[in-house]
C-alpha cells in the first residue's frame, strides 16, 4: 500500500483492521462539508461551547491556557488530518495532538503496521511524517482553527532544539516531546529511558521556545518518581503518561511476528492499569501537571486518571469503535459524574485518590 505522508486519517488505523473506521470517516467528512456554513469555527480561546444546562464545569487550565474539556485526541491517532480537527473539536475534544513530526520526512515502516489484540491494538507505523518544512506550511494555512499541541521527535538534545526553533514561530499551544516511542531505533524510549538524557531534551527545547513544553514518558520506566523529577528540574511544564508499550503478537501459520517491525507498541485497555499507576506516582513526585494517556474508552476511564492526579487525558485506540463520538460520550459520562457527586468543577477531584 502506498505511504500517505500527510497523516490521512487511516495512517494509523489501516484498513485491514478498522474498515468500517475508514468508511465512516468518507461518509462523515462528506456530510461535515454540506455542513461547513452552519457551523461556528473552534476558538483558541476554548470558551465552553456546549449548551449542556448541568451546572459542572469540565473546562480545565493547563499550563496557561484554559481547554474546554480534559478530554484531547492522542498523537498519531488520526494523522495531521487538518480538515478534520475542527470536526473533533466540535464533538468535545478540548485540544488535538498532532502526530509527532521530525526535521525530515519520514516514510515510516512496511505494512502491516498495525494488528488487534484481545484488549486493544499493536502498532509499529514507524513515526511516518512530512518533516517539519511541509508541516510548517500546513500550520501557517490552518492557523488559528484548532487548540493544537504538537508532538516532536528527534534522536539528540540538539535536534530537538533545531527542530523546536523551526516550528516555534507558529501558532499552537504547546510542545509534547515524543520521549518514549517503544519501536523506532536512536529515537523514542531509546533516549528518553535515561532520565539524564531526558531531562537535556528537555532543557535544550526549552532554551529556544516560549511555549509550554510537555515530556511525554515510556511506559517502562523503572524509577518514575525519578524521571518526573528530573524532567520538572529541567522545565518541563508538564509529563504525559504514558505512551504505548513495547509487545509482539506472532502468526502461528507463518510462524512469524505481523508486524513486518516485528515489534510494536500495544495499546487500548490492557495498558490502562499501568498509565494510571504512573501517573499516581508522578503525581505524588512533581509539582507540574500530569496528562493521563493509555486505554481510555469511556467517562469511568477517564475519571480514574483524574482521580490518580491527571489534569487532562488524551484518547486514542477507543476512537476505532466510538470514533469522534468518543469525546462527547466521556464528557457527558464526567459530567453526570461530577453532578452526582456533588463536584462543581472537574478540578475538584484531580488527584483525590491520593491520601
């Protein structure tokens, strides 16, 4: 199959494995056009745009600006699909993360880059992008449009550095430094392991951009007390935990891994007890905000991360079965539960697992 370098929205989830995704995406893309004019246009200003008359507000401040939900669509999960962002937001995304971008275009790996899994999926896309020149030129033509964070990637302090300068000038909320990709070699969990080398990403990112910088750690870090600390003393402005974890899935008629990288990173339900885990002790090792990713299908989902201390949560996988309905299904499921529960701001029960 041919690479789409520009992140389409079957990038990572391949038609092979979520068909019925694909479809639904032509048909509804189709349908958002005949739509357009009676649509408002998403703000950066993420004021609160649901009529809902609950009297809970699910609008969180992160890192200086202010989401209109906790709720944002994961790195990777649908590209640098720009037409579509404003489509997400409008279902309840409070901000998008872009699929991580490197200095050079990148094809990425072979088919099959992706498989399901009893609770989730394993996927080895090889970080596939247009290189930061081609997406600068997408973020100055749809500037202003979405709330976007966007993802980077390289294999030293220094390139992320050059590669911060070159995208810093557009506009965009913030960095997430992609720290803990699990299958691509010199790049990823490959030097984001080490919490030393962590931390001089971070600072290197940090001496060029005025932006919020967030580090995005691996799922298998030992000492995670550690790492967070590091990175906090470095400046990083937030962490995001965690990215997916490094597994295989082998044919036993071929007697071979799927994959053709032969390893991938799982995700989906099976990881959530790990994310939640490390975002609990990251909670209670740094001052700076937590962002809860790994196996997030619904509102209880979500709202166990909160509780272990995240400020926001990012969704991934489940967007294969609820696709962009995902995120108003979680914030009408939180709403509800801050509404029973007496909470009158999500704010309330961040970290409330804690003693």
């Amino acid at each position: 199959m041919r690479k789409n370098l520009k992140g389409s929205a079957n990038e990572t989830f391949k038609p092979s494995v979520l068909k019925s995704l694909v479809k639904s995406l032509t048909k509804r893309r189709l349908n958002g056009r005949m739509e357009k004019k009676r649509r408002s246009k998403p703000s950066l200003s993420l004021e609160r745009s649901d009529s809902a008359s609950d009297t809970s507000s699910i609008d969180v401040d992160l890192c200086g600006f202010r989401l209109r939900s906790p709720t944002m669509i994961a790195s990777g999960v649908l590209g640098i699909s720009f037409d579509l962002f404003p489509r997400i937001i409008g279902n309840g995304a409070g901000a998008i993360v872009s699929k991580s971008i490197g200095l050079e275009p990148r094809e990425g790996y072979e088919n099959p880059t992706m498989t399901a899994t009893d609770a989730g999926y394993l996927n080895a896309i090889g970080l596939a992008n247009p290189g930061a020149g081609e997406f600068s030129h997408d973020l100055e033509k749809h500037k202003d449009k979405v709330p976007l964070i966007v993802s980077i990637f390289s294999d030293s302090a220094e390139n992320f550095a050059k590669l911060a300068s070159k995208l810093e000038p557009h506009d965009f909320l913030a960095f997430e430094l992609n720290l803990s990709c699990p299958h691509v070699k010199e790049v990823g969990s490959e030097i984001g392991s080490d919490p030393g080398e962590a931390a001089s990403v971070v600072r290197a990112v940090k001496s060029v951009a005025r932006k919020p910088v967030f580090a995005k750690m691996p799922a298998t870090i030992l000492n995670v007390p550690e790492w967070a600390r590091a990175v906090e003393l470095a400046g990083a402005d937030a962490i995001v935990a965690i990215n997916t974890i490094r597994a295989m899935k082998i044919d036993i008629e071929s007697r071979k891994p799927i994959l053709s990288n032969k390893i991938g990173g799982l995700s989906g339900s099976a990881i959530r007890p790990v994310g939640v885990r490390c975002v609990y002790e990251i909670f209670e090792s740094v001052k700076i905000p937590v962002i809860g990713v790994g196996g997030i299908a619904n509102s209880d989902d979500a709202i166990e991360y909160l509780l272990a201390g995240a400020r926001a949560v990012q969704i991934g996988s489940a967007m294969s079965s609820g696709y962009l309905q995902t995120f108003r299904k979680v914030n009408e499921g939180l709403r509800d539960y801050l509404n029973g529960h007496g909470f009158s701001r999500v704010e309330e029960i961040i970290g409330l697992a804690h003693d």
